[in-house]
C-alpha cells in the first residue's frame, strides 16, 4: 500500500517535482556532445569510425555491451555494468581481453573529446565484439576482441514521454525463449525486439510489451516493464533482463520503506492493471499511457503517471542525487 503521507499531488508537473533526473531527460536538446567513437584506441566523430566486416559482431551480433548515463560527469551504476557485461560474456562463452581499466581509459578519452561536461549529460555505450575471424559460426580459438565506445548525448525524449506518457501494446511478436537466448546475455542481437517494437509501431503505439510462448509478460523493446496490480507494484521475475534501473528503483523503494515485487504476470492479470511503467538507463522512470490488450481492449492510466508511478519517480529521483554525490570518485571527465 501507498502510505498516504508520501502521495504526491496528483495536479503537479512532471519536470518540477522530479527534480535532476526528468529535468536532465527534458533538456537534452541544449547539449553539446560532439557524438565520438573509439574502435580500440582510435578516436572519431562518429560518422567516421570503421571495424572490419569480418568482425563477428556485425557477421553475427557476436558481442556484448552496457549502456550508462551520466550525471555531473558521473556513470549511473558503474560497477553493476561493468559485472553485467562480464556476466554476459560468460554467458556466451566469450573473453574479454581489455581489462576493465583499459575499458575505463577508453571511455575517458572518448568522453573528453566528445566534449562531455558537467552540465551536459552523456549516454555511453561500450560494446565488445568477439573480433575478427573466418567465416564460420563456431568461434575459433585465438580470436582477440574489439571494443567499441561510443559517447553521444542522451536520446532526446520528448517531454510529452513523460507529462503524458508512452502507449503500448501487446505484440503477437513473442520474446525469445529463455532457454533458447536468455534474455541476460545483453549482447548485439537484438532482433527479437525489433520485430517487436516494429510490429509496435506499425500498430500505432510508441513501444511494445512482449510476452513469452506461455503467455507471461517479459519486458519492453529494450526497457522493464511495471504494473500496478491489486495495488501492489509489481515487475516480471523473469523472461527478461536484469535490468540495471529495475534493480536500483527496488533498493530506492526499499529505502524509501515502499514495497515493489518480482513476481510471475500473465497476460490474463493485465486486465486489472491501474498503472504501468518502463524502466532503463535513458528512460529511468517512463509513464505509460495506454497499454493495448491483445483482447483489443486499451488500457488507459492516469496523464503522466498515477500515484504509484509519480511516487516511483520521485523516490528514484532522489536515490539518484544521493548516489551522485556518493560517486563522485567515479566522474569520467
Ligand atoms: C531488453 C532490455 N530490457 C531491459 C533493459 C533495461 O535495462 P537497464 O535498466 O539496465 O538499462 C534494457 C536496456 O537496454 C534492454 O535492452
């Protein structure tokens, strides 16, 4: 239950009460990120940066990534990315040759001459390819990867994203299989989800919820998904990734003495959903607006959120600035 001390005004705007984080995401059109690649050690703007087209990551998808964001100069869950990469890694069998410090190197340099600053916040991408080698599926010993940074500005949300809210659906596109490519290997295929947002868009929502072959809900095209149910806050427990954000707005909740749980949701229990929201490192907390049922029924939820979803948003908000001047230590500029 929401205690009643902590609601928040059903009347007040988004890009004021949220403070940093909807601030941050609102104003990304002022930056001035020149977006700058670096292909192990060679730093370009982007449009000029090249691999090889043997190069298993664009052969097959054979590579892995993470994607942070930057406050003050500094990433958002530094550590937890740099253990998920490796756990994907693991996942498909792959090592990494570059050290995390040579990773960190790479993304400094990047970001000092892409231009990052304290008041311009950035979207970083390090992505490691399994590098180059014949054409043959099975990874032959001996391959070195390649790693690959790129340094832009964060997606420019439109603000109607969040003072509204995101409308999805349903797709009849399901997600892959957990045990056919489980959805933790968080690497560079990425198929699955575009046939989902694609089928998505082609419907006329902004973004997609997939379900599995059994009918359970997984996640977004690339973000976690929320629902209020019973009013009970609660997120898939599995069929998707671990994402980095569902796991910290858990702890904020915690913190803050508010309950959210992972918990198996069919796509029958959408029915009674009051509320929904997505979750990632660009978007952090994103309202959903409307949520297509594949009965053809439409779900709608309060402008801009409702009680528990503004709640989340503020109470992650304030984790975020509180980790921030934690982090300071971490600042890549
Ligand atoms: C498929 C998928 N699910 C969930 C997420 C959210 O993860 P995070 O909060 O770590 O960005 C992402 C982010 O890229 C994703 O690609």
């Amino acid at each position: 239950m929401i205690r009643s001390d902590t609601l928040i005004p059903t009347d007040s705007r988004p890009g004021l009460i949220f403070g940093l984080a909807v601030e941050c995401q609102l104003r990304t059109t002022d930056a001035m990120i020149s977006p700058t690649i670096n292909v192990n050690g060679t730093i370009t703007p982007a449009e000029e940066a090249r691999i090889p087209v043997l190069d298993r990551g664009f052969l097959y998808g054979d590579s892995v990534y993470e994607v942070f964001r930057t406050y003050q100069n500094v990433p958002l869950f530094l550590e937890d990315h740099f253990e998920r990469l490796e756990n994907s890694a693991r996942l498909i069998h792959m090592r990494i040759d570059q050290s995390r410090d040579e990773l960190m190197s790479a993304i400094r340099s990047t970001a000092r001459v892409a231009g990052v600053s304290a008041e311009h916040p950035a979207y970083v991408r390090y992505q490691i390819t399994r590098g180059d080698g014949q054409i043959d599926l099975y990874p032959e010993d001996g391959l070195t990867s390649r790693f690959v940074v790129i340094v832009k500005s964060l997606p420019d949300w439109k603000p109607h994203l969040y003072q509204h809210g995101v409308d999805m659906l349903v797709t009849a596109v399901r997600r892959n299989a957990s045990d056919a490519l489980d959805p933790n290997i968080k690497g560079g295929n990425y198929l699955n989800n575009i046939l989902g947002l694609t089928e998505a868009r082609q419907r006329g929502a902004d973004d997609c919820v997939m379900l599995d072959a059994g009918g359970w809900v997984t996640e977004a095209a690339n973000s976690n998904v929320w629902f209020v149910l019973n009013d009970e806050l609660v997120t898939p427990a599995s069929g998707n990734l671990r994402g980095l954000t569902k796991k910290h707005v858990h702890i904020a909740l915690k913190e803050a003495g508010l309950e959210s749980a992972e918990k198996d949701i069919h796509v029958g229990d959408l029915f009674g959903a009051t509320e929904c929201f997505v979750t990632s490192a660009t978007r952090e907390v994103m309202p959903c607006a409307s949520l297509g049922l594949p009965s053809g029924q439409t779900l709608r939820f309060a402008e801009g959120g409702g009680e528990w979803t503004r709640l989340t948003m503020k109470t992650f908000s304030a984790y975020i600035d509180r980790y921030i001047q934690a982090h300071q230590a971490d600042a890549i500029v």
